[in-house]
C-alpha cells in the first residue's frame, strides 16, 4: 500500500498539481495536546529541520512563523537546540525540489513542507532516508494522496463549504447571484466549489464562475464579477486568490460586494468575513508533531490531524465601508475582528 501510494504521489506531483492549502471550519477536532512533551530525555541534544513553504503570502508566513516559534519553545523546555531554516518554494516545483532534496542532503530531522504540494515532493525526497515529513495546511491529505505512508502526517485544515455559505446567507437572505472566483491550478479549490454549487443550487440561487491563475487574471475575474452584478463572492482555500486580495478588495468593497474566504488571511488582506482555523495554532500544532516524530518515532502517529474550526473572523475596515451589520454571526460562532493590513 505503501508504494503505491508513494506512486501515485510521484504522479499527482510531476503533473503539476498546485495544490495550496489555507485554512478553513473543520468538521472533526483533534483534541490531543503536549505532543512535544513525550519522549525520554532529550536534555543537550541538537536537532535539525527545513520548513519549506510553497510560497510567500500571509497565510504561509504566519504557519511558518508560528512552527519556528514553538520549535523555539520547545527547545527551551526541553534543553535541546533545535535549528531550522525557512524558505519558499515560490510556487515553483523545480525549486521546492531543490529545496526538499537540499534538506534530505543535510540530513534534517524532520522536513515541515507547508501546502500540498510542498508537502507532496517533501515526502517524494524523503522517500529513500524515511526522513519524517510532518507537513502543516493539507485541506485534503487523501485527495493528495499523502495518507497511507509511514514517514508522512501533519494537519489538515478542511473547509467547511455549507457553514461559509450559511454566513452568506445570514447576512443578506436577499442573496440572487454569487459569485465563484478560484483558480483552476489548485486542486484543493475543486471540492469547496462543487460543495458551493451544490448548495446555491439547492437554494435556487444562480451562480457566476471566474477563475484566474496569476495576480492580473484575479483582477480581471473580480472585474468581471463585478460587472456581472453579484451580491457576493465565494473563495476556498486558495492561495493564488489569496495572493492577489490586496488588490481586489477595494473594488469590491466600493461595488458593495462582501468576499466570503476560506480563510482568516484573505480577511485580514480586505475580505468581508470566513470562518476558519487559527493559523498560530496550526503552525504550534504542526511544531509539536514534528518533535514528537523526531524523538519518539512515527509509530502510533495518525495519518493527519484534522484541526478544529469555527473561528468566524470579520474585516471592522471593510464592514464599515460596506455598511454591514455582523451581528449576525454572533449566534453562530466566536467572532473576531480584524483590520485590513498589508502583510
């Protein structure tokens, strides 16, 4: 079972699959903790580990920065130095080859890929030495064929379609045209989109698609659904819209057009509201993994670990100057508030 799921990760990976991974509800919590505190006596020991991301944005960034921070603390808790290097994969699969390849040639303890597909060619790299891949932000671990390999598990940060859409909904039930706008180029976006239609179609409710593969694409989508006269507009966990928010959110906020995500990143880069995982507790989560698999070995480990949602998170800035009233979502959830920054 084994190899063939290492088969056919070889083939998803070399077939271009982009799969990116935000964060978004879950339907399944993952209730263990203090996963850095087993293991034996480490005291002066010196571990080794890559984070590698798929590529710069914020949602990326803020995991990578919270793995580097608990791995810090986790050193210091427990008397061990652990050094690590983060670098980006600039959504490039030559380079986060290089990279992963790289991190096997320097005999690391653990990889940390963060997205599908970094974490996929981490586990192809890995393949030969079994060097534990422990990778952050998959949304659909068995759909990227990374379940089912000893040396391979992480968490999972699936979308919960329905409840975003709820919010929708909850917000203006006058709701007659949404707007769908992804890219074709991540894999992770076609479930959440089906999931969309499925539901808009039970409600009776007409749906416009726009899809875009680079930043300009995604300005011209927003464009075009704007033109088209949506109420609202729907992205999944999808990092190459994600990329481009900041350029987007404007010109939606002026038409009067809420952006519903798939995760708190996009919101905190102009998007009207999600609901999602908390991203810090991700990147802990997926430190405290790594150092168990490091110290007590992958025996016993799940295949992925599903983190818990239902954070709904609302952008204060482009709420007010659409004039919305969230109070709505307060039967539904905790609610956060955030402003709009730049990072």
């Amino acid at each position: 079972m084994k190899n063939n799921m290492v088969k056919k990760l070889l083939t998803l990976a070399l077939a271009g699959a982009m799969t990116l991974s935000l964060a978004a509800c879950g339907s399944k919590s993952d209730d263990s903790s203090n996963d850095a505190q087993q293991g034996g006596d480490e005291s002066g020991k010196t571990y080794k580990v890559a984070i590698i991301k798929q590529l710069d944005h914020a949602s990326l960034d803020e995991i990578a920065n919270a793995v580097a921070a608990e791995l810090d603390k986790i050193a210091a808790d427990n008397g061990v130095t652990i050094e690590y290097d983060i670098t980006s994969g600039q959504n490039d699969q030559t380079i986060l080859k290089q990279l992963s390849d790289q991190a096997i040639a320097d005999q690391v303890d653990a990889i940390i890929p963060i997205a599908t597909t970094a974490a996929q060619i981490s586990a192809l790299s890995a393949e030969d030495t079994k060097t534990p891949v422990v990778y952050a932000a998959v949304s659909d671990p068995e759909a990227a064929s990374l379940t089912g390999i000893d040396y391979v598990t992480g968490t999972s940060d699936a979308l919960n379609t329905s409840f975003i859409m709820d919010m929708m909904f909850a917000q203006n039930p006058d709701v007659a045209k949404v707007g769908l706008l992804y890219s074709l180029s991540e894999p992770n976006s076609t479930k959440p989109i089906a999931d969309a239609k499925a539901y808009l179609d039970t409600k009776g409710i007409e749906y416009v698609e726009q899809t875009a593969n680079t930043n300009d694409e995604v300005v011209a989508a927003a464009s075009a659904l704007i033109a088209d006269g949506v109420d609202a507009v729907f992205t999944p966990t999808d990092n190459v819209i994600m990329a481009a928010e900041l350029a987007i959110y404007e010109d939606l906020a002026k038409a009067g057009i809420p952006h519903y995500t798939g995760a708190d990143s996009f919101v905190r880069n102009g998007a009207y509201a999600t609901c999602g995982v908390n991203y810090t507790d991700l990147g802990a989560k997926t430190a405290d993994l790594a150092y168990s698999a490091i110290t007590d070995g992958m025996d016993g480990m799940e295949d992925y670990y599903l983190m818990d949602g239902g954070i709904i998170t609302v952008n204060t800035d482009t709420a007010a100057a659409m004039s919305l009233d969230y109070s709505c979502f307060d039967s539904m959830g905790t609610v956060v508030e955030v402003t709009t920054t730049k990072d």
